[in-house]
C-alpha cells in the first residue's frame, strides 16, 4: 500500500467516526505530526518506556478534550484525580446521569 492509498483509507475510517473526543485526538496528532514533523510510526514501533526515556516532552496520550499530553502532564492529571477524591469532589452515578440527561434538553 502506498502513501496515496494509505491516506485514502485513513480518510474513509475517519468519515466513520462519529466520537468528537476520537476526532479531536485525531486532530492533535494530525497538528502534532505537521509542527513537529515526528515520525509517528516509533510511538508503535519503539517501547514507551525508550521513548520517555529519549523524549520526555513526546505527547504519550490525550486527554477527554483532546489536549495532547506528555509524561509530566499525564502524571499531574493523575494527581488532579486523587486530590479530587481525597477532598471528596466526587459526583454520584445518579447525579451524573441526571446531569447528562439535561444535556439532551439544552
């Protein structure tokens, strides 16, 4: 498959996606790759932990918004989330489906 053809298929996969958190994920890779002109293909190829090691500013994920995120991001993200339980700003799965469901009325 050449680069012409992977492009097209890559294209017709994404028409497909209806998720606007994947689309957005897409989107920062796509900005990423054109700014940095990285070669994608090591994030598969090479295992995270070379790639932290060698790159400790390379986006290793998203976040729900689509914000790229490096190690150093990722980890305070994941602090964010334990201080949130641990001060108790937690919400119910009730509250939460009834919150949700006010988004469909908006």
């Amino acid at each position: 498959m050449n680069s012409n053809e992977l492009k097209l298929e890559i294209i017709q996969l994404i028409l497909k996606v209806e998720d606007k958190a994947a689309l957005l994920a897409i989107q920062e890779i796509l900005k990423n790759k054109i700014k940095t002109s990285e070669d994608l293909i090591s994030l598969v190829e090479e295992p995270s932990e070379n790639i932290i090691a060698v790159h400790p500013n390379k986006i290793i994920g998203y976040d729900a918004d689509g914000n790229a995120l490096n190690l150093s991001d990722y980890h305070k993200k994941i602090e964010e989330g334990l201080n949130d339980i641990k001060n108790n700003k937690l919400i119910s799965q009730e509250k939460l489906e009834k919150e949700i469901e006010g988004w469909y009325g908006e």
